[in-house]
C-alpha cells in the first residue's frame, strides 16, 4: 500500500513536471509577441495540444510496431521459455498468463526452482500493472496468452516420455 501511494504521489509530480518546458516555452512566446496572459494561455494549450496529439501517434505507432513484429517475438520468446523450464500443462480454464504462473506458483507438488521462476513472472505482471504501464503490460499479456495456448498444443502433440523421461504428465 505504501508503493502504490508513492507510485501514484511520483506520476502526479513527473506529470506536472512534464509542464515547465511548456509554461517556460509559453512565457517566452507571450513576451516576444507582447500577448499577455491571453497570449500566455493560447500557446500553452496549443503545445499542450501538440503533446497529446504526439503521444496518441507514438501510441498508434508503438502497437503497429508490436502486433507487425514484437509480438511474434515476444511470444516466440516465452515459448521458448516454457519449454526449457519444463513448466507444467496449462488447464483449459486458465486464459490469462498472469492466472497460469499464479497456479503454477501455488501448486505444492511441483519443483520449488520452478515456482520461484513463476513467482517473477507474477511479479512482472504486478510491477507493471502497479507502475500504470498499461500499455506495456497489454503487450505482455497478449504475447504471453499465445505462447501458452501453444505451449498447451504442443505439450498435447508431443510424447511427453521421451522429451521429459521423469514427467508424470
């Protein structure tokens, strides 16, 4: 509780300190053109204005980029990932990663290394969500759920003895 109040405490000053470039910017644009507070208020929308239009393109941009080609990466990554550290068979109710590395960090039966490794990744969800990374998280979350309906496949069509000899699946 005391992170999230700090979090939040941090964004609202990082936000208005997001404003001196822009009221510097303003004061100085209403003294060359003698324009007053009016003038003062006008070109501190205006760049206002300009920023929010900057951020929703760098947005737009930023998910064309990763649905074009992040995604398949990123998922290609936590796939890979999943295999390596022998992760267990996801249950077909789980459809969200952060619901699959809980379970996995709460099942007692299995290996304790492995529960850690899930607990991080738990962790990396709740840091983002936690630090208002919403955007990032989505992308996170999206690779992450297709990895895992693939991994559910490909655990499903594969010999499982003679990939993991001492597997109970």
């Amino acid at each position: 509780m005391v992170f999230k109040s700090q979090l939040r405490r941090q964004t609202i000053v990082n936000f208005f300190l997001l404003w001196i470039p822009d009221i510097i910017v303003a004061a100085v644009g209403s003294s060359y053109f003698n324009g007053g507070y009016i003038g003062f208020g006008l070109i501190f929308l205006g760049l206002q204005g300009l920023g929010i239009v900057y951020r929703i393109l760098h947005s737009v941009v930023q998910w064309l980029a990763f649905l074009s080609f992040g995604r398949r990466f990123a998922q290609r990554h936590i796939y890979d990932y999943l295999i390596v550290n022998k992760y267990p068979t996801p249950k077909d109710y789980e459809y969200s990663a952060l619901d699959y590395f809980a379970s996995v960090v709460e099942n007692k039966e299995l290996d304790p290394e492995l529960r850690i490794k899930a607990a991080i990744e738990v962790g990396t969800f709740a840091a983002y969500s936690g630090a208002l990374e919403r955007q990032r998280l989505s992308k996170l979350s999206m690779a992450a759920e297709d990895a895992i309906k693939k991994y559910r496949v490909w655990l499903a069509s594969t010999d499982l003895s003679l990939i993991y000899p001492n597997s109970q699946q």
